[in-house]
C-alpha cells in the first residue's frame, strides 16, 4: 500500500506557501506516495471529515503566483490540549495518514512534534475505546514530521530565510521608496512602521535597502538614555547636508534598553517636539503578508517543499522531525526541535534584555549588516583621524549595466569617506580612466543612490588594450590613485585581471585591485550570486506571470526568450519560479529528440483540456533552434490545438530598481572591498593585493584575480562550476504533467 503523506499550512500565511505545498504535493506524487490536504490547519485536522481530503497533480497548477495558502490555515486553541490532539490522531489513522509536511512558524512546529511524541500513546488509547481497530494502528506505528518555516517574520533559526520574508522585505521596500518620494517633496519627516514581532530582520533589511535615515530594533536598542536627542540631531544635521526628507523604520517591536516598547507614535511626538515639522505615520501592517511572492520565496518554498517530501516519505520510526531550510543556497535538516529550543533561548535572552547574546545568535550576516547602517545613517561622516593614511582610491562601473551598481557604489563611498580616505568617482567605465574623466566624491554626492537602477557613473564594456594600458597608468598616476573598485560583470573582470598581469609594465597597476560582481547574468567566477541577478530575475517572473494570465482565455503556447548569455541562470531559475514545461539551457544544448518530446506533451496536455503552454529559452540556447524556430515548429505541429507567441524580454531585465536583496548584497559587498582596499594598502605587487570578491557558502570570500582564467571556460564566459545546475532535475519533476512522464519518455 503506498505511503500517505498529509500536507497542512498554520499559523500565519506567509507569501510562497503556495509554492511550497505545490513542490511537496508533486514530489511525494512522484515518489508514489498518496498526498491528502488537510485544509484550515491544526482544526481541519482535528474536525476531519471534508478537511482532509487527497490532492491530485493537477490541483496544485496555477497556485505559483498566488499569496496566502490554498489550503487555508487557522489558529487552534483546541490543538493544544491534549483532547484535540487525540481527535487529530483519529482522524489521521481514519485516513491511513503516518507522515505530515507542516508549513507554519515555530509554534506549529512545536505542536507538530508534541503530536509525534503522543501519537503511540494517544492510539492506544483510540483502539481502547473502539474509535480506531488494532489493525489501523499497527498499520501506522509512528508518525514523521518534516517541518518547514513559513513567516514573514525571519525568526527562527535553523534556516537563512523561512518562507515569506523576501516578499515582506519587497513590500516594505516598494513602500519606503514611495514615501521617500513624498517625504522629499514636502521635506518631511515619516515614521514607518514594519513587522517581525520580536525580530528586527524586516526593519534592519528594509532600512538597509531602502537609504533609511534611522531604524529601531528590538535586538539593540539605543545605547544612550537620550537615544530621541541623539537622533533628532542625525536628522537634523541630515537636512542641513542637503538631504530633504527624514525616514525612520520601527520594527513592531521596537524596546529600549529597560524592555519598554517604543512606539509610533512616540517617535512621531519626539521628532515633532525635537524638530519643529509635521511628521507622518505609516504602519505597512498586513499589506506585508499580502500579494504575489517574489522570486526568491517561489524558488526557496520549491526547494525546501521537494526536500521535505523525501525526507518525509524516506524517514523511519527512530527518525527524529526534522526541519527543512536554507543555508547558503543549500537545502539543509536540522532537527525541528533544536531549531525551536535555540529560537526559544534568543527569545528568553530578549526577554531578560541581554541584548548581546541576542545579536550573537541572530548571526553573522545581521551583525554585519547592522554594523554597516549605523555608519550608512550617519548625517556626515567622522572627521579624518590625524596621522591615519588617506587612501585615494578609484571607484567604477564596468560592462553592461546591472540593478545594485549604484548601492554599492553608495555603500563605498560613504564607509570609505567615514574612515576618512578619499573615493574617485570614473565615469563611463574603463573608458574614463583612458580618457581622465575623473571626480572626487563626498558623502552627499551619493545620496538617494540605493534604490536607483542603471549606473550614476555610467558604464562600459571596453576592455582596454595597447596604448589603453598606458593611458590608463598616467591617468592613476595624476590623480594619485593608491586602489581601484570595480562594480561590474565579465569585461570589468577581463580589464582588472589586464592591469594586474600588466604590473610588470607599469608600476601604477601595483595598487590594490578589487572586483564587485555585478551582472544579472550570473555568470562570475569566485561567486554564487551576482548583483543584479535577483533583480532580473524578480523581472522575469512578474512579465511572465502577466503571459500567463493573458493566455489562459485562449489554447496557446509561450516561449519566453531570457538573457544569460550563455549562462542558463536566470533561464533556469525562473523556469522554476513561474512553473515553466520547459526551459532550454545552453549547457544541455537543445536537440531534435527534445523537441519531438516537447511537441508530444504539448499536444497531448492541449488535447485534454490544457489551456497554457509555457516555454523559457536561454537567448544562447542554440544558434540554430532559435526562439522563431521553435514558434515555428510548435505552430505547425500544434495544429488546431493551440497557437503560439513569442515574448523577448530584451533589456527590462537589466532596467528598473535593484530588489531589496540586490541592494543588500551590493552593500555588503562593498563593505567588504572597503576592508580588502585597507588591508592591502602599500603591500606593492603582492598577488594577494588583486581579487574579486564574492558570496560563498554564505560567506563573503576573497578570490585571487590569477584564479579567474581557471575558473572560468573563456569561450561561454560562464564558471566551469555552476551550483544551481543541481536543481535542473527538480524543475524537470515539477513541470511534468503526472508522475512519470518523463520515464517514459
């Protein structure tokens, strides 16, 4: 008899649950196992009846975009007594169901374990009274729980990212960006409010992203006692600088160091006392739970929704719950109830106001982060220490332009002037170092640069060569340059690596030498994700989610042609995150075999009912299986079944406003630089004194500039190694139409 599996959303909803239950449902479909809804959370499972009904392949199409959960959830008083836990056992063995996948914050998880531990001694008890016979219960011993986290709040720990929280920050960001327009305007103060219950990941990242001009979170609350004097005067200072608006987030559950809560409201009463002006009030409240989830939540809740089917339907009776997360790009198991005991040990230590050993335990990355915006806040840097080196260092833009270029850009600027050296703004690339266009920056020569797509300095790709070289020295030499930051893609990376291996010729190279990725390609060595990608990729699948929906009136096929190169990334990745049949990556070429298959799914899924085909195609895919071809062969061979368009996606991947995670990276990663340009002023030549620099394992790490020809296959100008081809075999499982199409096939 094949394993059966429950799936239930609890607790509060949170953006990609959708996408969770989908990849869960799926992947135990495939694995043979009987999947069973159990709508309304805990109390369908403890009402039972038409609440726990079997979930089919098709049920969980078209769910992808879609907010909140299709299964509905509920919170139950009832669950947690022990009497409502024995009517949910009931009602499980009634179903034959001994395995559960849980999506809910850590009190639906902890209650999902409590029903593991019970579930022996609660069935014995149901065969005792006659509600359950012997033979179902021996059928089903044990139960298995695999738990995923799904909150907005980013507050457990265990996982990098639980369900929903990237979609919360996009919504947090979009608003802040809006008000920062009116504030500016008007020249007004704004208080924004932000969710996260105890944790201050929103309102840290949401400030972060956004330029905010001073954020409160419950984990470090302000050191002074007249924390209010102290920021209205960064506020004020800031409107003398030339800025025009005040932004300050509050995270809802913002403390001072005695634990009382700080307010709205009495933010609001503090900076009109303190400040003289009107001062707004916004509190985003549920709109950040609310709409379609981003990319990033679509492909996480994928990923981990998958895993925890495997592991659900692999586990044994010994086997411990565990929790199925994310950790630097890795699924990752850990056992649930570790994860809930250390979330609970952060939330005893906020409440006993150690503060420390909350922001210890919040991680790195936090750390890190919250390190940054205290210097990003600032109303005017820290003088110059006398006697402190002032390093000139020169800053630009290279190859085609990509969202976060001018966060890190702003990010640089601010935190090296803040240590009192002296950036170089290039403008137009590599071409005005030949051609000495040149500038000194200041603090406010970057302001309002963080949410702003495209390049304030402007771009190239010329990679320099010949008398370039020279030009190029003398340019350094001029204005003194004792470093060079690049924020670019490829031919940024080929115009640093010339002037390393160029240092024998000219001692002006002999300077620090420090690349920032930047592409939505994806496509650098020495990183896993580049600036930019999650941009475009965030833009590729709300275009695509607007295709779909304009096709479901009529029987047609999409093919979506996406830029990469001949890097598959963001063909791949979106194929995942919109639900795509198919995608062609030039990394497994495209062959006729392919096509005739494709051709057959189409017209066998047109021919019973089907109403939407989606495609994705690599622009690079195959210079001879083009994207018109295969519009012209699916037409032809589609018949009277369906038609077909094509939608270029073009340049509106490279355009619009850098995703809240592309402005946070960018940040980051040129926090970094800032410490590497420090670290190796004077070394000279040393090999070390040239790299780029890039997120690793969850790390920010340091790669050698000579590595780059290694790494790299020069003729796709792609990585030898890419991670993400690793999920290829997922997004094949989930686009198929049934269990076992593509055996067969």
């Amino acid at each position: 008899m094949p394993k059966r599996l429950g799936v239930l959303t609890s607790g509060g909803d949170a953006q990609g649950m959708n996408a969770a239950i989908r990849a869960t449902v799926r992947a135990a479909l495939d694995l043979g196992a009987e999947v069973y809804g159990i709508y309304e959370g805990y109390q369908g499972m403890i009402d039972g009846g038409a609440y726990i009904r079997p979930v089919a392949w098709p049920a969980t199409g078209g769910i992808l975009h879609k907010g909140g959960t299709i299964f509905g959830t509920a919170r139950s008083p009832e669950f947690r007594t022990r009497e409502g836990r024995r009517k949910a056992v009931a009602n499980l063995l009634r179903f034959g169901i001994d395995r559960l996948v849980i999506i809910g914050g850590d009190g639906s998880l902890a209650g999902a374990n409590l029903l593991r531990q019970e579930w022996k001694e609660l069935g014995q008890e149901l065969v005792e009274t006659g509600e359950i016979d012997q033979a179902t219960f021996d059928a089903h011993p044990y139960l298995v729980i695999a738990g995923l986290v799904g909150s907005i709040d980013n507050d457990m720990l265990g996982t990098d990212m639980t369900i929903g929280a990237d979609s919360a920050l996009h919504r947090i960001t979009d608003a802040i960006d809006a008000i920062t327009s009116t504030a500016a305007s008007h020249q007004r103060a704004f208080v924004v409010e932000v969710m996260g219950r105890n944790c201050g990941y929103l309102a840290l990242m949401g400030a972060l992203a956004s330029g905010a001009d001073w954020v409160l979170i419950p984990e470090n609350p302000p050191n002074l006692e007249d924390w209010e004097a102290k920021m209205c005067s960064i506020l004020r200072e800031g409107r003398k600088s030339g800025r025009r608006d005040s932004i300050v987030v509050v995270a809802e559950g913002a403390q001072d160091r005695q634990g009382n809560p700080i307010t709205c409201d009495e933010v609001k009463n503090v900076l009109e006392s303190h400040l003289g002006e009107d001062v707004r009030v916004t509190v985003l409240g549920h709109v950040q739970r609310g709409g379609s989830p981003s990319a990033y939540d679509r492909i996480l809740s994928t990923l981990v929704g998958a895993a925890a089917a495997s592991i659900a339907l692999s586990a044994g009776a010994d086997d411990e719950s565990m929790l199925v997360g994310i950790q630097h790009n890795r699924v990752t198991f850990q056992p649930l109830m570790e994860c809930v005991r250390r979330t609970h040990e952060l939330n005893a230590a906020m409440r006993g106001l150690d503060f420390a050993k909350a922001m210890e335990m919040r991680g790195k990355s936090f750390q890190e982060s919250f390190a940054i915006l205290r210097t990003l806040i600032r109303s005017k840097p820290h003088p110059p220490e006398p006697g402190k080196d002032r390093i000139r260092f020169a800053v630009l833009n290279a190859s085609a332009p990509a969202p976060g270029m001018n966060a890190a850009v702003r990010a640089a600027v601010r935190l090296a002037v803040d240590r009192g050296h002296i950036p170089v703004g290039v403008y137009r690339g590599f071409r005005g170092l030949i051609t000495d266009n040149l500038q000194e920056m200041d603090w406010m020569s970057v302001s309002g640069w963080a949410p702003t797509g495209g390049s304030e300095l402007g771009t190239s790709r010329k990679v320099p060569k010949g008398g370039d070289l020279y030009a190029i020295a003398k340019t350094l030499e001029k204005h003194q340059i004792d470093a060079i930051l690049m924020v670019g893609g490829w031919a940024g990376y080929q115009s640093m690596l010339k002037l390393y291996q160029e240092r024998a010729n000219f001692p002006a190279f002999n300077i620090p030498l420090i690349c920032v990725p930047a592409t939505i390609n994806n496509n650098l060595p020495g990183t896993e994700l580049c600036v930019g990608a999650d941009t475009a990729l965030n833009s590729i699948t709300e275009v695509v989610d607007k295709i779909k929906r304009s096709a479901v009136a009529s029987n047609r096929c999409f093919i979506v042609e996406v830029m990469g190169r001949y890097c598959g990334y963001l063909a791949l990745m979106s194929a995942i995150a919109t639900g795509a049949e198919r995608v062609y990556l030039h990394e497994e070429g495209v062959t006729l075999k392919d096509l005739e298959r494709d051709i057959a799914m189409l017209n066998e899924g047109f021919a019973h009912g089907k109403r939407l085909g989606l495609m994705i195609r690599n622009e690079n895919a195959n210079p001879l299986y083009t994207t018109p071809f295969l519009s012209a062969l699916f037409e032809e061979e589609g018949g009277p079944l369906f038609d077909v368009r094509i939608s270029v996606l073009g340049h509106l991947q490279q355009g619009g406003d850098p995703s809240p995670y592309d402005r946070i990276l960018a940040t980051r990663l040129a926090a970094k630089s800032v410490d590497f340009i420090e670290q190796q002023y004077g070394q000279g030549d040393k090999d070390e004194s040239a790299a780029c620099i890039g997120l690793l394992s969850g790390e920010m790490r340091l790669t050698p500039l000579y590595e780059i020809p290694r790494l790299m296959d020069d003729k796709t100008q792609r990585p030898k190694e890419q991670w993400w081809m690793s999920l290829r075999p997922i997004a094949r499982m989930l686009a198929q139409p049934g269990p076992g199409f593509y055996k067969g096939a």
